[in-house]
C-alpha cells in the first residue's frame, strides 16, 4: 500500500532547529533516567514525596533511560517520542495528585512539547503526516 503523503526536504536551518531542540529534554531525561539508576537522597526523597516507594525507582530509571535512547535514535525517534509522551504524563499525573505547584506540574508538559517540536523540525516524514500549513 502507497502513502499518499510526500516528504518534503529538511532545510538545514530547520534539521539543526530540530537538533537542538530536541537534544534539550533529551540530555536532561538522560540524566535523570541516569540519576534514578544511581539513586542518591534527592531523588529517592523526591519519588517517595510522589507516593512512589523506593523499589521503583530503577525501573523508572530504566524504562526513562530506553525511551530517551530510543527517541535519540533518528529511525526510532517516533516511537521514543510516543514512549516519552506517556512517561512524562505520568509525571504530570503524579504532581497533580500530590497538589505540587503549577511548575512542576507544567515543566514535563513543556519537556513533550520540546520532545515532539525538535521531531517535527527534524523529521520529514512526521511533517508529512502532520502538515500545520496547506
């Protein structure tokens, strides 16, 4: 089956745009997937304020860690992306549930939309499937 959508060329201002843009949250995911690896007091002390028990914080870590590779990679970019959509719904659920303040709550919503932006600019094919101009 044929696709009827047509890649348009990335410009190279656009591609580093979207580089840039999407190495941000990456490099900031990377290390906090890392930190959840080596739990030190902060962050066990700010999963547990979150209602999370200490024994799930390698997990977390680990599934962070895979998504943010995954997202790195340009031809699992899409999926990564999506994978980093649900995990950083997560944590805006989770900072609803506990009151935090409007920032915390808004920062994983600002890091998605960084995640999916830097995509768009870099990713033809996403542009394609998802034109914002006719």
């Amino acid at each position: 089956m044929q696709s009827s959508t047509q890649a348009v060329p990335v410009s190279k201002k656009m591609l580093w745009a979207g580089r840039i843009m999407s190495a941000l949250p990456a490099l900031f995911l990377l290390f906090d997937g890392g930190a959840k690896l080596v739990q030190p007091a902060p962050v066990v002390e700010g999963t547990v304020k979150l209602g999370y028990p200490v024994s799930v914080i390698l997990g977390l870590g680990i599934v962070l860690l895979a998504s943010t590779l995954l997202y790195i990679i340009p031809r699992t970019a899409v999926l990564g992306a999506i994978l980093l959509t649900g995990y950083l719904g997560g944590a805006v659920a989770s900072n609803v549930r506990v009151q935090e303040g409007r920032f915390a709550i808004l920062f994983p919503v600002f890091f998605g939309a960084l995640i999916w932006g830097g995509l768009y600019l870099r990713d033809a094919r996403l542009r394609a499937l998802i034109p914002l101009r006719s």
